[in-house]
C-alpha cells in the first residue's frame, strides 16, 4: 500500500488542484475589452443582452440581472413581502444567504429537514412547518438537482406561499424536460466563479410576474425610476425620476455582464461536460461501499455544480476530518458544502437549537466536495479518484 501524503508518502497531484475553477477564453475576453473600449461601463446595453439571453436559456418572461447571488434573493425576499416576523422556510443544508434573506427583510428563517437520499428540502418537512405566519419557502437545487418542484409547487398553492427557487447551483438543469427558471414565481441563480457559468460575481432573478419584476428592478436601483407608468404624476422631462420605494445600489456593470452573456454562450458545452464528469465519478465510486453518492431524482435532469462524497463511516476506522485532512496532502482541493446554517453562532444566539434537523446533521459530518469543473480533464480525475481510493484504503476496517 503506499504510504499516506499525509505521513512522508508521495503526493498523488504534485500541485494541489481546486473543487471548482472557471474557464474563460479568448471570446470571454474579447467580450470585455470591448466594453472597456466603450461608452458604457455600467448602466449600458449589456445588461439587457445578458437578461435576454437568461429568458432564453430559461424560458422565463422577465430577468433582473444584480450583483451577485445574496443581493439577488434579498431582492427576490423584498419582491415576496417579506416583513416582520413572516417566517420563510429554507434547508439548513445551503449557504447562509439562502436563509439570512429573510432576515434581511425582518423575517425569520425556518428550517425544514433534508430527504436523506437527494439532498434536497423534503417536502414532507416544509408541510410541517407551516404556520399561520409563513410567508415564502426558499427551496434550493442543491448541488444542481432540481428540487421536487411539482410537489412543492403544489404546497405554496395550498397554503398562498410564494415560492422561490434558489438555481444557483443549477443553471441548465432541467425539471420534467423544462429548464430552471420558469418555474416558480421568482428563481435566484449565482456567477460566482465556481459557478457553471461567471461573471466574476453577479446574480439574477427570473419571473413571469409583472408585478415582481417591477419591484425586483426597483430594489436593485435605489428604488429609483423614470418609468413613467411607475410614477404618480407625470414627468416633469427628459431629466425626472422618482424613488417610489426603498431600494439599494444592486446594480451588475457591463463588464460583467459582457463576461456572463459571453459564458451563456458556452452553457451547453459546460453542462455537456460536467454530467461526463458526474458519470465518471458514479461509476469510479460505485464498488466503494464506504462512499455513498448524492441519489438523483428521475425528474431532474441536472447539471451539477458539486460533486460530494458521503463517507460511510461505519466502515471507517477515522473521522470525516482525517479523510478531509489526507485528501488535502495529496493535493486534491476538497471542501465542505454546507455547515447546517442554524448551527452558526448567530443564528444560535437567535435562538435555534441543535437536533432541528437530524437528517441535514448527520450529512454534515459525513460529506466532502471533490474537484467538478469544465476543464478538468480525464487524466484529472483519474487523479482525484486514485487518491480517494487511496486514502479509503488506508482508513478502511
């Protein structure tokens, strides 16, 4: 057997490699010199291209392109109602946005647990956390997989909830032949660099509803308009405006939306190889009985953002954190999505309590994000399946 990074042994990668990396080419670049050579930095023509393009990827009416994905559902929050003690149920499993949206808006996040096959919000939980004061459900595609929209939708018919999908994990992912996006009443999706497609960072909403786009175009600029139609009274001239409500400076520039429309370009050729990706890794971990993977629904047809491994560790003679640890010294870049959000001090000191959700806790101490972007190659991964088999061998009982 060799010997462990970790202990003295050779390293599988000689450079440590990341979890997730962007990929821009010469057109990506191309498409932003050419708006520094411009006119128009921000507030300029791009905007609209690269919101043109999402309602097409989407087959969403409306999309609102923002800075990034937490001031895009603060603003999909903002458009819902959300106020004071309105509680918003999300998943524990997620990045903290997801739930401190509601906080945002003076709401309260509640947490339902997760389907412990999928990953995803179940929707036998969200039921039993409806009260009188539930305003919203936050349901988010975890790792890319759509989450069960149809039963989900049917929930927030049932109970008048307004249903928002968090996407940013799951741009080009498919429900039921329909793309993410046109689904729920508001979609939220994130640019960041690790995402399927970037634009260094940005966000979006997509809508069919008239009345949320107007108030998600208000949010993302001061409030402000000179949309006539949105005023009370006509316009004084070419130079009026009006602050018809509270808003904030949520604003995407041109630069980065030259670089997302120019990715949007390439999202087929992303997905196309993220699912090769994804394939390769379920066969590679399908003879490891001390690895679990991420159970998909027959109704998503998923574009994944992250790869994660379940540790069976019951067959394990170490913690998560010693495979974590030797992973690193063999120089794959592995990472942990996501901390339950209510286990965080702040949220603690709001109150909530540990054992809320049993099943997102248990996941928790078992799971570890491996390498999943566009450019990996073969050889890559290879790698990064040797070195897994590596460190389970060693550990294994």
């Amino acid at each position: 057997m060799n010997e462990l990074a970790i202990h003295g042994g050779k390293p599988v990668f000689e450079k440590k490699t990341g979890y997730g990396h962007q990929y821009i080419d010469d057109a990506d670049i191309q498409a932003v010199v050419e708006v520094l050579k411009s006119d128009f930095l921000t507030c300029g023509p791009k905007i609209d291209e690269a919101e043109a393009k999402l309602c097409e990827i989407t087959g969403a009416k409306h999309a609102v392109l923002v800075a990034n994905g937490t001031a895009a559902l603060h603003a999909a929050a903002f458009a819902a109602g959300i106020g004071k003690d309105d509680e918003v149920i999300t998943t524990p499993i997620t990045f903290a946005a997801s739930a401190n949206c509601a906080l945002y808006c003076g709401g309260k996040p509640v947490f339902a647990d997760i389907n412990p096959d999928t990953y995803n919000i179940d929707p036998v939980e969200i039921e039993r956390k409806i009260t009188d004061k539930t305003k919203a459900i936050v349901a988010v595609d975890f790792t890319g997989q759509a989450v069960e929209i149809e039963r989900i939708r049917e929930i927030c018919d049932k109970h008048n909830l307004i249903f928002i999908e968090d996407a940013a994990h799951s741009l080009g992912t498919k429900y039921n032949g329909k793309p993410v996006g046109s689904l729920a009443d508001m979609t939220e999706f994130s640019f960041h660099p690790v995402k399927t497609c970037t634009a260094g960072e940005g966000g979006a909403i997509t809508t069919n509803d008239d009345e949320l786009y107007k108030k998600l175009v208000l949010f993302r600029t001061h409030g402000i308009t000179r949309v006539q139609d949105w005023m009370d009274k006509p316009s004084e001239g070419g130079w009026y405006y009006q602050q018809v409500e509270l808003g904030y400076n949520y604003r995407m520039t041109d630069i980065q939306a030259a670089l997302l429309s120019s990715q949007l370009d390439k999202l087929d050729m992303f997905a196309a190889r993220r699912k090769e990706l994804v394939k390769r890794y379920d066969e590679a971990f399908s003879t490891m009985p001390e690895i679990s993977v991420q159970k998909n629904i027959p109704e998503s047809d998923t574009v994944r953002h992250l790869y994660i491994i379940q540790l069976n560790t019951e067959l394990l003679k170490c913690s998560r954190k010693e495979v974590f640890d030797a992973l690193q010294a063999e120089g794959v870049g592995v990472n942990v999505h996501y901390i339950p959000v209510y286990s965080f001090p702040y949220y603690q000191k709001l109150g909530y309590k540990m054992g809320i959700c049993p099943n997102a806790e248990r996941l928790y101490e078992r799971i570890i994000s491996i390498p999943l972007f566009y450019s990996m190659t073969n050889e890559d991964q290879d790698k990064v399946v040797e070195a897994v088999k590596k460190v389970i061998d060693y550990y294994r009982k």
